[in-house]
C-alpha cells in the first residue's frame, strides 16, 4: 500500500505543478542554481544539473530560465545565494515529516517552518530527530496501460540493478540505490519506457496510519508545507487508511 500512497503522491504533485506554473520555475531555478555551484555549469560533466534541467524541460520551463539560472549560478549574473537544507518534524498523530528545502535565509526558512508546523498541529523538531526514519533511494514510476508489457519492464528494472520492483494497481515502483538509480533509469530510457516520475526520494522504513480526527489536519499540514515556496518536496512515513 505505501506504493500506491507514493503514486498518488506524486501524481497530485505534478498535477500542481502544472497548475502554478511560475512557482515551479523559480523552484527549479534555485535548484540549478545549487547544482551549477556545487558540480559546474556544464550538464555533461555535472550529472545532477542534467537532472534537474531534464525534468524543468519536461514540466515546459522555457530555455531562456534555465540559461539564466545557470548564470547566475555560475556567477555571471547576480542572484542570491542560496543553501539546501533539510528539516525534520512531526504532524498530528506523530507522522514524522522531513522537508527538503532550498533558501537564501536560513533563519526566516526556519521561522516560517516553525510556524506552520505549530499552526497546523505539528512541531518542528531537530536535526536527526525523523531522518532515521527514513532511506535514500532511486524511486521511479511508470504509469500502466495496454500498450506496456509489464513482465518486460520488470525484467528490464531488475537486469539494470533496481533493488525492488512492484506491480500496483495503476502502476509500476522501481526501488534502487543512490548508486544504481541512473542505470536503472538510463536503461528503461534506452528500451522506450515511459517514465511517469524519476527521481531520488526519501523512503520511510516503516509507515503507519493515523485516526480519522488527526488525518485532516494532517493532511492540511502536508498540503501547506507543499505550498512553501522554499520547500522542493515533503517526505513522510503517512500512510493514508483505506
């Protein structure tokens, strides 16, 4: 079940994407800003800015953004200097929450999370206090249809490396390591497999449910944290009941 909370998750997310467009721009900006100071700005040698400039063409992030992000990252044009970094808390219920963010102001990033944790029945804790609760991974999925051979693609995940492979109701989930992730995804690119989602997401070890009182404020938390402008994505260990 956690496999088709993490489907759903992702396909409302993109759905949101495509509807706030300009926020999801200056998301990507920030993030080849980041990449382009931390790798170089060439996407042939610096594997994690050809990743994040593949996914802001796929989500029609005009060319003319991506040049300027990464001028700006190299610093040929002035910008502001922004930072990643990770924040952990806990919702309604005891969801443990961990956030992925990108900021040019740690302490009003920090601030603004705190209050929206506390707004909506959470608390933001320390550091390490929930990422335990959490492993890094190569996540993809691949939407199911008639035209797909579903053995195929398993086979084909499984041969590239992938740790753990799934068959859901309206989907496939590929599980890889960090390490093998562009292998695997590289591979079912090279067989014509359509990727829905390919990215490194935090996976919970475990998830738990929560009682109905406490999931909507929960809910309502997530979607908010969502909708911050410095938060590039939310992981959580929720898993939504039946």
């Amino acid at each position: 079940m956690a496999g088709h909370s993490k489907w759903s998750n992702i396909k409302n997310r993109k759905a949101k994407m495509d509807a706030q467009k300009g926020k999801v721009y200056t998301r990507f900006s920030k993030l080849i800003i980041v990449a382009v100071r931390e790798g170089g700005p060439d996407p042939n040698a610096n594997s994690r800015l050809k990743d994040i400039i593949d996914k802001a063409k796929q989500a029609n992030m005009p060319n003319d953004n991506i040049a300027r992000a990464i001028k700006r990252g190299s610093g040929e044009l002035g910008g502001a200097d922004y930072e990643e970094i990770m924040y952990e808390g806990y919702g309604p219920g005891g969801v443990a929450i961990l956030l992925d963010a990108t900021t040019d102001n740690r302490n009003r990033t920090a601030g603004e999370m705190r209050h929206l944790f506390d707004k909506n029945g959470g608390n933001l804790g320390e550091t390490g206090c929930v990422a335990w609760m959490f492993e890094k991974k190569g996540l993809i999925l691949i939407e199911k249809n008639d035209e797909i051979d579903v053995d195929n693609i398993m086979m084909l995940a499984i041969d590239s490396g992938a740790d753990d492979v799934e068959e859901l109701e309206d989907s496939i989930e590929i599980i890889t390591s960090v390490e093998q992730f562009e292998t695997v995804k590289n591979n079912l690119q090279e067989n014509d497999v359509d990727l829905f989602s390919a990215e490194l997401s935090f996976i919970p070890n475990t998830t738990i449910t929560v009682p109905e009182s406490e999931s909507e404020k929960l809910e309502r938390l997530l979607e908010v944290l969502e909708e911050h402008d410095d938060v590039q994505n939310v992981y959580s260990n929720y898993e939504p009941a039946e």
